[in-house]
C-alpha cells in the first residue's frame, strides 16, 4: 500500500487516545505479515516480507517520511504530480468495511482483518477521502 496525504490535510497528527482501525495481514503458518504488493515494491524493499507482526504488543516503530510518488501499487490510484505519498509505516483503515471490502480484492487469498490501535502518542495521517492511516506504529488486537 501506499499513503496519499491529502493537501487538506497535510500534517501529521498525535494521537491523543488510541484510535482503533482495521489492518489487511496475510497469516501464514501462524505469522502475521504485511500485505502489499511486494513484486512492484523496489529490490532494496523486498526485506519488509520479513517482518512479523506482534499481537498485543508495539510493533517496531517506522518514521513516517513524505515522498514525491515514484511508482503506484495499484494502477486505480490517483497521484497527481505534486501529491505527497508514504510507502513505509502501518497502514491501516477507519472502518471494518473498507478493510473488508479491500480484502474482497486481494490478490492473495490468506489475506486477514485485524482490529487494531494506533497507540496514543503515535504519530500518523489520516485521509478522509480513502479512509485510510498510516501510523508509525500499531498494536494488533484481533483477527476478524
């Protein structure tokens, strides 16, 4: 996935509760993984198929970084020239229906929903328009 950051909304926010969103994993064998698409990802990327997700517990945290969109994961996205994108960091949706509905039109089928917090404290960006965060961390609580 990859974070759009709405020009309404340009700047990062701290969470002063925890937020509660939904995270699209693929479970494998028991491991909790990051769900992207990594064959478009570029080849110094490809380690984040390593990561396993903690349930209950922080994950590690991951700086959130503004960049000019170099490539798009998924042709149906819009990026205007002059949008503001963030690749890394744990992306997440507003709602159980959106997250469902991307699994809906996953390309792999062990692909999970988590309920989930972005813990408060935590830098992150919303955009309303997509429903979408991405935190510099989150802390998995339940499989859907």
């Amino acid at each position: 996935m990859c974070f759009i950051v709405q020009k309404t909304r340009p700047n990062a926010k701290i969470a002063t509760r925890d937020i509660v969103c939904y995270k699209v994993v693929m479970e494998d064998g028991g491991r909790l993984t990051p769900y992207y698409y990594w064959f478009t990802l570029p080849s110094d990327q490809y380690s984040l198929r390593t990561i396993t997700y903690k349930m209950n517990k922080n994950n590690k945290s991951i700086k959130l970084t503004l960049k000019k969109p170099t490539f798009v994961f998924n042709t149906s996205l819009e990026t205007p020239k002059d949008s503001k994108i963030i690749y890394e960091g744990y992306h997440s949706y507003a709602t159980l229906f959106k997250a469902k509905e991307f699994c809906k039109t996953a390309i792999y089928s062990n692909s999970i929903v988590v309920r989930s917090i972005i813990p408060e404290g935590t830098e992150y960006y919303y955009n309303s328009d997509r429903e979408e965060y991405v935190s510099e961390n989150i802390i998995l609580k339940e499989k859907l």
